[in-house]
C-alpha cells in the first residue's frame, strides 16, 4: 500500500478522468488497503461521503461524479487491466461495488491507453478491460497521437459540451452479467408484476451490463414532455418507479428480506428505465430534438434519482433490449430494423441523442449477443496527489 504523508495529512495518487457524460476518481488497486473495509473508508474520505455536497472532498455532490474506478494489473490472463467501479454514496457512508459503469468504462479505458496498458496498432490503442465486478471482459478503442490518447475530434455525446475523439467499447461479452444466467432472466421478454400501491404493470427484465427494467412511460403515469427536473421532483412519479424497483427485485429473487429498501437505497442494480415512441422534447442543454432525430424515447431511474444524461451499460442494454421481439423496448422503438444482422438504435435522453451498435441472434441455446457497441469520449482533468484526513 502506498499511502504516504503531508502536510499532516495522508496523500493517495488520483486521476480524476470525465468518462462519457460522468466523472470518476481513478485511483491504483496497489495504493489501496486490500481488506474491503479500509478500501471504503479511504474512498469515502476522498469523495467527502457522507455529505449531500461532498464538500470535504473531491466528490462531485451527484450520482453521475460521486464515482470511484480501482485500476490495477490484469488478474484475468486476457485482458490488459483491472477495473472495479464503486458508486460512492453521498447521504449514508457507503460503497456500492456490485454494478457497472459504462460511461466509467470509457474512462477506464482511456486509463489504459495512459499508462501504456493496450495493443497498438496503426495508431489506436486496443484495451481488454476486466471488468472486475462482473468479471467479463470489455474490449475498447482508442484513438492516439503522437503517442498518446487523442483529445480532439468531432465526436459529440448527449449530456457533455462540445466533441472530443471518440472512443469504443464493446460490451458483447456482458450478457447475465448481473445474474450469472440469461439475457432474459425471467425467460421471457414481458412479464406482468403487481406492484404495491401501482397495481399490474408490465415489465421486460434484462440482464446486459446490469440488472435493467424497462416499463412504459404511459404506464407509470409520466408526462414525456416534462423535463427531467420536473420528473425528479414529481414524488409519485419517482415512488411509483422506486415500488417497481422494489418489487420485481423482490419477485426474482434479486434484493429480498428486511433490509431490501436500506440495499436498494445504496445499490445501483436494478436500473429503471421508462420508455416510449419518439417524441419531439428538449435536452437540458435548451437544444429541441425531434422525433425523427431517434428511436426510443427513455428515461433511467435508480436509488430515487433521475440520471441527467443516460448510463453507459443501460445503452448497451437498451440496445439489446430493442433486438428481443416482444420486449416493451422493441415494442417502443418502432420501426427499427433488427432483422437484418447489425443494427443502429438512437436513444433520446435528458442530455440528447445517443448511438448504439448490437447484434442480437436467437438460436437454439438461446438469445446470443454478439455486440453491444457504445461510443464515448473521454479527458484527464487531474493527475496528482488528494489528501485526507
């Protein structure tokens, strides 16, 4: 462990890294206390938690920057690095390290490429990322120059300003990630819970980078041309979500017993997502899209809170999602092409539009994901020492 002193204070090496429309503390697994609970009392200091503001420390008072990712030396034979994700929460002193990030991934990524962790050839990085929560195996791309990770370029992405070089992330590998089964956990693409105080509702539960529900907006009773902060504070709105949440978990087998609200409070799996046709609305950035301009209208929820942008393994999910005939998401998509091999799904989120790659087959042994691509970008912002108390 790694830990030295200044200052009268403890200093741990950090990168803090914007990866896809989030933000992470990057820290190295061989700074870092071994025993899981040293390694969140360290993490909680840096990120200032608990505290809704985070203000002593380098957390960034939201669900989308109160994130930390743990790099380290491949401890699977293919891949070229480590990296566990925890969600550090703000209000109880907490690390929830059973999910995934996929907008962190990005960030992982370019981590990879930072610290020579890669293949190179003809100019781009390949990095085979273990993801070590779920233990699959995420391939990415990234663009260099000169040497090193390309910063410019014309990619844009919902939820962060301006473009950057665009990075790939494949996460084919990810399917029943979160179960250790199927894509489908229930085995079928719909299923009809009946949920306290919401009544029967329909749900498609899939298992692709997380655990992910998707019900009808219409049938939560959410206004679609609301904004995103008006969604979030629309109480009922987020407790009819949150029952769902509760519930379905409850009904596989997923969080059950006593402390089931307290587990869902702090875990980021399930995600919620509502959603619906396309329609024309306004990203948070006052910039009008139109129907035309994409697929499927949706909305992410977990642990009460609205994400503002849209989460990086829930786009790779909700892709898949929209390739299983009979899903609520391919019911919603419309007319999208999935027949054809490959295909192109357009999300309308809080922040924008954003493009998913997927190839979804099913076959005798099932439903087979042969990709789920996402592109993000991803910038260092710091590179130094964080002290602690």
């Amino acid at each position: 462990m790694a830990i030295s002193h200044a200052y009268n204070m403890r200093t741990i090496s950090a990168k803090i890294i914007r990866g896809g429309s989030s933000k992470g503390i990057y820290l190295n697994r061989d700074d870092l206390p071994s025993e899981k609970s040293g390694l969140d009392e360290i993490v909680l200091k840096i990120f200032g938690s608990p505290d809704r503001r985070q203000i002593d420390g380098l957390g960034g008072a939201d669900k989308l920057t109160s994130k930390v990712a743990v790099m380290g030396k491949p401890t699977r034979p293919d891949c070229h690095i480590d990296y566990l994700f925890g969600q550090v929460n703000t209000e109880l002193p907490r690390v929830d390290w059973a999910a995934n990030c996929g907008n962190l991934s990005a960030g992982a990524a370019l981590y990879g490429a930072l610290v020579g962790a890669c293949e190179v050839d003809e100019g781009v990085a390949r990095i085979d990322i273990h993801q070590v929560n779920t233990g699959r195996k995420l391939v990415a791309h990234v663009p260099l120059e000169d040497g090193a990770p390309a910063v410019e370029g014309d990619f844009a992405i919902g939820g962060v300003p301006g473009t950057g070089a665009r990075i790939d992330l494949d996460f084919g590998d990810f399917a029943g990630s979160a179960l250790g089964g199927h894509v489908l956990p229930t085995g079928r693409p719909v299923d009809r819970f009946a949920i306290p105080g919401v009544g029967d509702i329909d749900v498609s539960v899939v298992d692709m980078a997380n655990l992910l529900f998707f019900v009808r907006a219409g049938d939560i009773g959410m206004d679609v041309n609301a904004s995103i902060y008006d969604m979030q504070a629309d109480e009922g709105l987020v407790r009819r979500l949150e029952a769902v949440r509760k519930a379905v978990s409850a009904e596989i087998g997923f969080i059950t017993g006593p402390d089931a609200d307290e587990r869902l409070r702090i875990s980021t799996n399930p995600l919620i997502f509502a959603v619906a046709p396309a329609v024309d609305y306004q990203a948070t950035n006052r910039i009008g899209i139109e129907a035309s301009d994409y697929h499927l209208f949706s909305r992410s929820l977990a642990r009460f809170e609205f994400s503002k942008a849209y989460p990086g393994s829930g786009a790779a999910g909700t892709a898949v999602a929209a390739g299983i005939p009979g899903t609520l998401v391919h019911q919603a998509a419309g007319d999208l092409d999935q027949s054809a091999g490959p295909y192109d799904l357009r999300v309308g989120h809080p922040g924008g539009v954003l493009e998913v790659a997927a190839e979804v087959h099913a076959g005798e042994e099932g439903i087979m994901v042969r990709k789920a691509l996402i592109g993000r970008t991803a910038r260092l912002l710091m590179d130094g020492p964080t002290y602690i108390r």
